[in-house]
C-alpha cells in the first residue's frame, strides 16, 4: 500500500507543481489517481476482513459461530475477492494504455510544463506502476490459487473436524489409516 500512497503523491504533486508553474497549464491524471485511490481502499478492506479472520482464529481458537456469522465471512471474503480482481483488471488495463497529458493555453505554457515532470506521463514508464500491477496480480492470483487449489473432497466431508479455523478459511482434515495412525492435512480455503 505504501507503494500506492508514494504513486498518487508523485501525480498529485505532478499537477500542483505544473500549475503552480504556469497558471494556465495542467496536467490531467485522474484516472491513475483515482485507480490508485481504489487500490488502497481495497487494500484495507482485504486487511480488514482477513485480518479480522487470522486474529479471532488466533485468540480465540475454540469459540463457536453460528451457521449465519460463518456464512457472512464467506461472504465477505468472495466479495473482498471480487473487488481485488476488479481493482486488479481496471489497475492493469489504466497503466499499460493509459497517460497523463497536458493542457496549456500556449505552446510555450505547454513546453515549461513538460520540461517539469517529475513521474513519466504515459503510466507504463513508471517502474512504481509496473511493480504495484504486478503485486496485485501475485496476490489476487496466490489467494484464489490457495482456494481452488486444495478444495476439500466430497469422500472427506464427514471426516472434517469442527474447528473454528474452518469459519475462515482453513479446514483440518483427518485421515485414519488402517494401522491407526492418523494423518493429517491442512488445505487452505479462501
């Protein structure tokens, strides 16, 4: 996040700088701000939800919820999910195509704003902007990869244990061997 915070700086101070210039230049990035604003609020809103999972699983270990208070976590991890992936897609779509660009009443007003530039204008020249797609991309990938990746298996159901970690997300599976030895399996869900 602190990757975002620096990035909308760089472009906030970008257009005060050029104004401040010259007064009738300026320099329209509100697209980049504004997906950039979205990332931070989504991930607080990741932050909070799965935070709020990993330290109530930590401290209170063996409490129990209701069916209705495990269905609002999944809920609202699906819905924190969806917006990541869209904060994603938008993110990604605004720096590969996307630029600033300035507007001046002369040429010459123009010229002095851009010999001023601080962040490039076309986003895909910023290194910052590259490296935050990217990491929103491993995240959101690692997390649904986590999910998908180790569904429990319908011949296993009965065997799960009923543990406060399976409300959010991790679901301890047990398997009896025939030498009584049991075997257990942690898979990530959501």
């Amino acid at each position: 996040m602190c990757c975002n915070d620096s990035r909308i700086a760089d472009y906030v101070n970008q257009q005060d700088e050029i104004e401040r210039l010259h007064s009738s230049a300026a320099v329209h990035n509100d697209d980049f701000v504004g997906i950039a604003s979205y990332n931070i609020f989504v991930g607080i809103a990741v932050a909070t939800i799965f935070g709020a999972g990993f330290f109530f699983d930590l401290f209170f270990p063996e409490r129990y919820e209701p069916k209705n208070i495990r269905w609002s976590w999944r809920i609202s991890a699906l819905v924190v999910t969806l917006m990541a992936f869209a904060d994603a897609i938008a993110l990604t779509v605004i720096v590969a195509t996307g630029n600033a660009w300035i507007s001046a009443d002369t040429q010459d007003a123009a010229d002095i704003a851009r010999q001023k530039l601080s962040p490039p204008l076309r986003y895909r020249d910023n290194g910052r902007a590259i490296a935050s797609v990217v990491f929103l991309w491993v995240g959101l990938v690692g997390t649904v990869a986590r999910y998908v990746g180790c569904p429990v298996p319908k011949v296993l159901e009965h065997s799960l244990t009923s543990s406060a970690a399976s409300s959010y997300g991790f679901t301890t599976i047990t398997l009896t061997h025939t030498d009584q030895n049991p075997t257990v399996l942690e898979c990530g869900m959501m």
